[in-house]
C-alpha cells in the first residue's frame, strides 16, 4: 500500500459543508430582506398627497414678445413659439410616473386675478373693421398705429386655466336677461369691447342713447338680452361743468350723500352689473352733505376746507356699497376695481406719453401713489361690506382687473387717439391717451374673467 498520494477527506468534506451553509445563510437574508424591503426603504412622508417638491412638467410661458413690430407688419401673427391656445408644452425626460393618480391636482380657489401675459398668436376674435360699435379715439389700427404686437397676447392665470371667452355660449346663457355697465368712459370702453365680441354671433340693435350718447343700450333680438352701459362717473349725485375734451370750466359739485338716479332708477331691473368709479374723484370738486358745502378738492380760489379727494372717495364709495350690500338684489353684481393709466413723463394734460410696444414684467410698471390710494379705498370698502351682502344674499363679486391691466402699457391709443396724427408732420404735438384701451385691445380679456367668474363658474 502505498500512503505517499494519500489524502484525508475530512477537511475536505468539512471546507464543502462550510460553503454551503453559508450559501443558505445569504439565502435566507435575500429572502428576509424581499420580504419586508417595502416597510423599511419607503419614507412615511408618501401619504402627503402633495409634496414640496415635484418633477411635474411645467406649463411653457414666453418671457419676450411674440416677434418684432416690423415682423408683425410683414408676417402677421408670430407662429415661431408654436404655442397653441390651451396647450401645454411637456418637457423631456422627466421623473413623472405613468400613474395619473401621483400627479397632483390643482386645489383651492383659483385666482384669475394673478397671472402673466403669454403670447396668443390666433389674435383676438374681431378686427377693427367687422365691428360698428369701436369709438374712433379707441380705434388705434385705423387711426394709423404702427405695431400690432399688442393684438396677440392673452391672460393666464398662474395656478388655473382660464378659457377664451365664447360668445354663443354667452348669448346662450343670457338669454332674457338684463346686463349694465355703470361707471365712467373705462366702462363705455368695456362695453364697446363686449358689443364687439358678441356681434361675431349677432349685431345688436341700438334701442336708447341719451343726448350725449354717453348712456346706451342695445338689444339682441335672438336672446332677448340688453346690454346697457350707464353714464355716472362719481355714482353720487354730480353736477359737471366741462367739455367733450375734459376742459373744465367750474369745479365739480358732489353730493356725497346722494346716489345717481341715472343707476338706481334701473337698479333692481338689472339682472348683472359691472359698477366702478375712481378717477374722477381726482378732479376740482366742492363737496355737499345735506344740501350743505362741507369741503373741497382743489378749489384754491373757494374759502372751504381742502378735505382731499380719499376723503370723499372713501364717503361715496362706502354709501354706494351698503347701498348695494342691503339691497336685497337678486342678480349679480361685479365690482370692479379701478384701472391705472400708463403715462410716462407727464400727464395727460401736460405731455406725457405711452409708447411701449409689448407687456411689462411683473415688477417692471409700478401703481402710482394716487392710483394706490384709489385701490386701497377700494378693496377696504368692499371687504367691509362682504359679510353683510352676504347675509342679505346679494350676489356682489370683486372684479379686480387691476393687476392684469397694470402689466400692458402697451394696450393704448397713445397718440393714435386722432385719425393719422402725424401724416402731415412726423414731429407734430398731439394729445396722447394712456388711459383708455386699443379696440381690439388688452380690454378684450377683461371678458374671459367675466365669462369665468359669471358663466363657467
């Protein structure tokens, strides 16, 4: 027998043993580990339905103008952003899971009124020429303005959508109903901005205008609906000496504590209002309670006490308001928030101008003073009055068109208020308009947060 080529087998069968218990032991921990993975790798934090941070596609919003004003001439619309009305442009490559049910709805009450204008390259839904009811100072194309880039813009608002405005759908819902816009020549530029949109469906018929024709009224014969705008710039009681062109020649006399008949004779006939006021209160004014003077505004060569014009302000606006919140009214009625004027350089009445071409940023254009202390008047003395129209059900809704209109310095006659105001001197010195609106014009989109807040919703 030969024991040189001898093993033990001991050792050997003892390293196989070995390897195979451990085998089993990382078995076991793999199996341990599939077993309970989903209790010890998910963070508790996946119940909160909305986390802070998201990987969602964000919706695609153009920071710059559209194209070019000698584009807009020579191309018409801009169509190189290829954004489509209501589309959404998703980013690639991003984290969202296919499950609709992890993406997280939009909550809460939207908003119209904070929001960004983005480019709309279909334009508006009229043209200066198919409509009859456009004033020739808001007629800025015919009246020879250059650019066009103003036309193709559309609000949006940031945390919700907000639909063009449907003129059928409009008519189709207003059917036998009432409408008036009271307030000064903002609201008959509102009018005409809405007149114009609903004649693309059906041209109303003019059935009443004052001898002024500051107040108006149409009527469209299909849906038995009026629409109705009401001359009264103060909404109390006001005497006014001063021409077409605003030349005054004595003071305003203001009776704070008397409304305009002009809106309260038509009041509870009126099935939805839009009602505003504002600058107006800045003029020359004597004011009167009880028949008697009891201050001024601006009237140097009158021995009365300067009471300033956010006093009487405040004292119109807070009787015209629980006028309204008492009513027992069974419309509705809009309140709408003063609108600021976009002059730079000047004022309307010594020289200044509005020649931007395209929106402002956010930040960019800021509210003046006076315009400041109009609007912080405005929304105080409509929340005091809230609770209370509520109570009596009164159906009064805060239009507040303000910060949208703030943003387009571009939207106004400037100095295309008159017909061609440089054909014959290129230099020439013309009264500029930085306060009404271009028809069509950034007034249009008033009426898709009307439409909004009155049909859709």
């Amino acid at each position: 027998m030969k024991l040189l080529n001898w093993k033990p087998w001991f050792p050997h069968k003892q390293n196989q043993l070995l390897v195979k218990v451990a085998v089993g032991f990382l078995l076991m921990g793999l199996a341990f580990r599939l077993l309970f993975i989903r209790s010890t790798d998910i963070s508790p934090e996946i119940e909160t339905p909305f986390p802070q941070e998201t990987h969602l596609p964000q919706k695609v919003v153009a920071s710059e103008p559209p194209a070019s004003v000698d584009q807009m001439q020579q191309t018409g619309p801009p169509n190189s952003l290829e954004v489509k009305e209501n589309d959404e442009q998703i980013p690639q490559n991003t984290d969202v899971q296919e499950n609709e049910e992890q993406i997280p709805q939009k909550t809460g009450k939207c908003d119209l009124f904070t929001g960004d204008w983005v480019p709309n390259p279909a334009g508006p839904i009229y043209t200066n020429k198919s409509c009859p009811f456009i004033e020739g100072h808001q007629n800025c194309m015919r009246n020879g303005r250059p650019d066009t880039g103003y036309l193709y813009w559309r609000w949006n608002p940031r945390d919700c959508d907000l639909p063009k405005f449907d003129p059928e759908r409009f008519l189709e819902m207003m059917r036998n109903k009432a409408w008036a816009l009271i307030g000064d020549s903002i609201s008959r530029n509102h009018v005409q901005s809405l007149l114009c949109m609903l004649s693309t469906v059906e041209r109303p018929i003019d059935v009443y205008h004052d001898k002024e024709y500051k107040s108006r009224r149409w009527h469209f014969r299909t849906y038995n609906l009026t629409i109705s705008v009401i001359w009264s710039p103060f909404l109390v009681r006001a005497a006014i000496f001063e021409d077409y062109n605003g030349v005054s020649t004595s003071e305003v006399k203001l009776h704070l504590d008397k409304l305009d008949s002009k809106w309260t004779d038509l009041y509870q006939n009126l099935d939805y209002m839009i009602i505003s006021t504002g600058k107006w209160f800045l003029k020359s004014s004597i004011y009167y309670e009880n028949n008697e003077v009891v201050g001024c505004h601006y009237c140097p060569k009158r021995n009365f006490e300067e009471l300033g014009f956010d006093f009487a302000y405040r004292k119109a606006l807070r009787f015209v308001m629980n006028y309204i919140a008492t009513s027992g009214h069974k419309g509705s009625i809009l309140f709408r928030t003063s609108t600021p004027d976009h002059f730079e350089n000047g004022e309307w009445s010594n020289g200044g101008t509005c020649k931007r071409t395209s929106p402002a940023k956010e930040g960019e254009f800021q509210l003046k003073d006076i315009h400041r202390i109009l609007r912080d008047i405005e929304l105080e003395e409509f929340k005091n009055v809230t609770e209370k129209a509520s109570a009596n059900g009164v159906n009064l809704k805060l239009l507040d068109v303000n910060p949208l209109s703030l943003l387009r310095p571009d939207g106004h006659p400037g100095p295309y208020r008159g017909y061609h105001p440089f054909a014959h001197d290129k230099n020439a010195k013309v009264q500029n308009d930085c306060l009404h609106w271009c028809l069509p014009g950034p007034i249009d989109l008033w009426n898709d947060v009307i439409m909004e807040m009155l049909v859709n919703g």
